[in-house]
C-alpha cells in the first residue's frame, strides 16, 4: 500500500481547484451571456446608441434619469421658526408651538380638558 505524501496530496487539490476554477469560469460565461443578450435587447428598446453607454460609464455616474412634474412645494410657512403657543403651568421653561407631536404635558392638559389654561396671552404689536 502506497503513502499519499503531502506533496501528492497538495498536487491533487490544486488539480481539483484547477477544475473547479474552469467549471466556474464556464458557469460565469454563460450567465454573462444571458446578461449581455438582456442589455443589449433593453439598449435597443430604448434606442440608446454605443456614445451613450460609453458616456455613461466613463462619466462613472448613472444617466440621469428624467422624472415627472417636481412635487407642490411646501407651505410658505414650513421649515420657519413659530412662536410658542403653549406653556407648561408646572414648568414655565417647557413651551409648545402647537405643531407636530404634542408633548405629555400638552397631552395630559387636553385629557383634562383644560389646554386653554396653558394658552400663552398674545403680546400687542407695537
């Protein structure tokens, strides 16, 4: 009975690893294939020509893709710093805009139905 040196042994795993290292290129060509016959029928359709794609992938940056009418814009008001509304009885320090997420307090106030206690007196215009 032969011994398997390791240098036997090591000179079968590469011959394996050549084998498989084939197999997956074979698998990848084909799969390649199937990718680039898909591109090129989309490229067709789209009536891009060869500049385009070079532009593109030279530009390192996707086509720009055109989209539809920009949404509405935002209301005037939306971003802007709003005087406070609201402030806390128990801790003058805490104000609310009336905006957004009411805080605990605001919603403890409207529980017991006397929000309008924390109402902030509108100061006269000079």
């Amino acid at each position: 009975m032969a011994r398997t040196t390791v240098a036997n042994q090591l000179a079968a795993i590469r011959k394996q690893r050549e084998l498989l290292d084939k197999k997956e290129q074979a698998l990848k060509s084909k799969s390649h294939d199937k990718v680039l016959a898909q591109i090129v029928s989309m490229v067709k359709e789209a009536g891009l020509t060869v500049a385009d794609i070079t532009k593109a992938l030279s530009s390192g940056k996707p086509a720009k893709v055109v989209k539809g009418p920009k949404a509405a814009k935002k209301g005037a008001l939306a971003g802007k710093k709003v005087a406070a509304k609201y402030r806390n009885p128990s801790n003058p320090d805490q104000t609310w805009t009336g905006r957004g997420v009411s805080p605990t307090w605001v919603q403890a106030l409207k529980t017991a139905g006397t929000l309008d206690s924390a109402l902030i007196a509108p100061t006269a215009a000079v």
